[in-house]
C-alpha cells in the first residue's frame, strides 16, 4: 500500500486543507504514516505569513528530501501560491497553491507516472470557493470546520491577500452539511475559520456570519467557537444575535495589531483603538466573562517609542486573557517593505519580548480571576486518573473523576502555570 505523511505549518486554515487533503489520498487507498515516519510521499502545507513561516517551511521540505531522497514531496499552501514555479528548485515533485488542492492526488500522479515536476499554482484572486470537505480532525473532540476563503483588505503589511486571493464564502447548506459529519463522527465543538470571517457571505446574497453560525447549530455539537474577527463586526444589533446562540463559546479573537492610532493608519487597519475600546465594551456587556485574545505586532516601520508604548497601555487597559505577539516582518510585495522607518530588528525582538512579558501577566490575572468561579470545561483526554480539557473560556484545565468526551461544570480551586485545576 502507498503511504503519504502531511506536515502542517501556520494558520488553522492550513489545518482544515491538509485534513481535506490528506482525506483525498486515503480515498485514493493511500495509507497515512506521521511525518517522522518513512513514506512514499510528503506533503508540507506551507505558511508565508512571516520569514519564519517561509524559513520553517523550507526546512521541513529540505530535511524530508535529505532523509527520503527517493520520496515524492508536495508543497502546498501559501508559500507555494507565492513562489510557484521557483519552489520546484528544491526537488519537490509537485508545488500547488491555494486554488486546485482537491487535485493533489491526480496531479501528484500524472507528474510521477510523466516523471516531470508540476507547478500547479493558479490565480486565486478571481475564483469561486473551492469545495473542500472533511469528515474528521486530528483533535478529540474539537474539529476546525472551515468557512470562508481570502481576503481583500490589503493591510499594508499583510501577503495574505496576494497568495489566498478575493472574498469566497462557503453556502450555509454546506457548512451545516459538514457539521453533521463532524457530529457524526464524534466531535462536539467546533471551530469556525476562514481568512477573514469578518467578511463572510460578503459574495453570497443575504448571508451574515450569523447564518454560518447557525449552520453548525446540529444535534451533537456542544460549542461553537468563532476564529478570528476585526471590531468593526462587534455592533450591539451582532452582539445581541450572538447572546441568543446559547453555543458560541465565550471567547473573541480581535486582532488588535497595535495600541496606536498612527500605526494603524500606516497598517491601513479600518479601525481606530476607540472603535476598538467600544467593541470589547459590547462584548463583555453580553458576556461579562469572556476571553478576548488578539494579535499585536511590534515594530512596525516608523513604529517610535512612544507609539509603542501605546500599544503597551492599550494592552493593559484591554486586559487580553492572551495575546500572541510577533515582531514585524517585511512582506516582499507589500507597501510596508518599501516604507521608510524600518525599524532594526534587534528593537522590533526587544519590545516583542517586552510585551510577551506583559502579556503573560494579563493572562495570569484573567486566569485568577476564575478562583472559586464554576466553569463549563470539555474533557478530551485522561492520564494517571487526570482528566484534560478546555473552559468554554479556552482555558486548559484539569480535574480528577471526569471522563473525555463529557463538558461538566468545575469548581475552579486554583492556578497552576497556564492551567486551571478544579473539582
């Protein structure tokens, strides 16, 4: 039997179209080995994000040809939309991009059985949604469930746009289709994705991300958690319908990216920090304990010191329950590249880190700040008598006597690192 192996890099996106992916081949009568293991062929999905998503792909491509010399290796993903036919360079049989991954097995094989290497990278900004589907997740009870494709906000600094092309909404027919297989199979929360959820059913008539939540509606499905949103969706008339979707998890992801007003200017975001004050105001009025978890970049060109530390004060003001911080990255192709005021790398790190340390002391408070409250938690795994599983707050937690699989209310009784313990 031909074996395959996948390694997925970046977003959760990533993670829906290598599951989609990796379902073809099993179709296809190809067995699925870990991508430590030996196989016939090695499948990166690659992230372009960042030079560590560009770097980090092209490490796993490099080691699994050293190790597997006679090995097919397909690079998928953003980097490969991207770079295209530059990519086959590396020895890889196969470079597809995000526009034709439900042809990978009979392009993988028409390249083989033509010995030839294929750069099946398309244009992506004027497509239509690409059918993808799964019927399972790697996760034990949690399953991505993707929704929407690409993006047309051009955010200065963003490739995004470039390699996953325009608006294209998955119908709600379809995603509720796609949550009763998930269902079925065992999973009772999922995670809806896309590029850019905030612009769902933009393409489609009288859609909202409403409709795509209720979609996922099913018997079965415990929770529904929402991936990333900007604050211009949070209105009160949005907020109002969420309360009444008694499964939407209490937690929003608002990508923030900076704590300044001029720096958002320059990043072309289409929000101001008040906008974004008011959004966290409207959702913590209709759920007073919820998570709000954002992205903030540091370091941006012409970032000043002063600018910086506005995004300090605004983190603190906000109270994140997490923040994940990158230094900046330049884009080749994107305005921010050419802008002047690029700031040294050793400064973008040291203000990261900085704000990492800062971030971890919000946490640490959001955290405490649960101490004798009861909490809805999804167990997924046990060890040594020790059940695992996440709040509804995605917070890790653990208690003694559950069992994977049940969501019970738990006592929390105290903090260990990034961990709730309870009873």
């Amino acid at each position: 039997m031909r074996t395959v192996a996948f390694h997925t890099l970046g977003c959760k996106v990533n993670q829906y179209d290598s599951q989609a992916m990796l379902e073809k081949f099993e179709q296809a009568g190809y067995e699925v080995r870990d991508f430590s293991d030996t196989a016939d062929v090695y499948v990166v999905n690659t992230c372009t994000v960042t030079g560590t998503g560009d770097k980090k792909s092209l490490q796993a491509v490099r080691r699994v040809l050293r190790q597997n010399p006679s090995a097919q290796v397909v690079i998928a993903g953003c980097l490969a939309q991207r770079d295209g036919e530059k990519l086959l360079s590396t020895g890889a049989r196969l470079v597809i991009g995000n526009a034709r991954r439900g042809e990978v097995v009979s392009l993988l094989e028409e390249a083989m059985e033509t010995n030839q290497q294929i750069a099946a990278v398309s244009d992506v900004l004027r497509v239509p949604y690409e059918p993808l589907v799964i019927s399972r997740h790697e996760g034990h009870t949690r399953a991505v469930l993707k929704i929407q494709e690409g993006c047309d906000r051009y955010c200065t600094y963003c490739i995004i746009p470039y390699v996953r092309g325009g608006i294209r909404s998955r119908r709600p027919q379809d995603i509720r289709e796609e949550a009763i297989r998930l269902s079925q199979a065992g999973f009772s929360e999922l995670v809806l994705t896309g590029i850019h959820l905030t612009s769902y059913g933009r393409d489609l008539e009288n859609e909202s991300l409403l409709d795509a939540i209720r979609a996922c509606d099913v018997e079965g499905v415990k929770r529904i958690r929402l991936g990333s949103l900007e604050p211009v969706i949070v209105t009160e008339e949005f907020v109002n319908a969420l309360k009444q979707e008694k499964k939407v998890c209490p937690q929003f992801h608002l990508a923030l990216q900076s704590g300044s007003d001029t720096v958002l200017r320059r990043m072309r975001r289409r929000y101001t920090t008040e906008e974004f004050r008011a959004a966290c105001a409207l959702l913590r009025s209709a759920f007073p304990h919820c998570a709000i978890t954002t992205d903030v970049i540091c370091g941006f060109p012409g970032e000043t010191e002063e600018e910086y530390q506005e995004t300090v004060a605004f983190s603190k003001e906000i109270g994140f329950a997490r923040m994940h911080i990158f230094p900046y990255s330049a884009r080749q192709g994107t305005p921010a590249a050419q802008m002047s005021g690029q700031v040294p790398k050793a400064m973008r790190e040291e203000r990261a880190r900085m704000l990492i340390r800062e971030g971890a002391i919000l946490a640490q408070k959001y955290m405490e700040s649960f101490m004798g409250q009861e909490v809805q938690v999804l167990f997924e795994e046990e060890e040594e008598g020790i059940c695992h599983g996440y709040t509804s707050e995605y917070i890790s937690c653990q208690v003694k006597g559950a069992k994977p699989g049940e969501m019970r209310a738990v006592t929390v009784t105290g903090v260990n690192g990034d961990v709730l313990l309870g009873e």
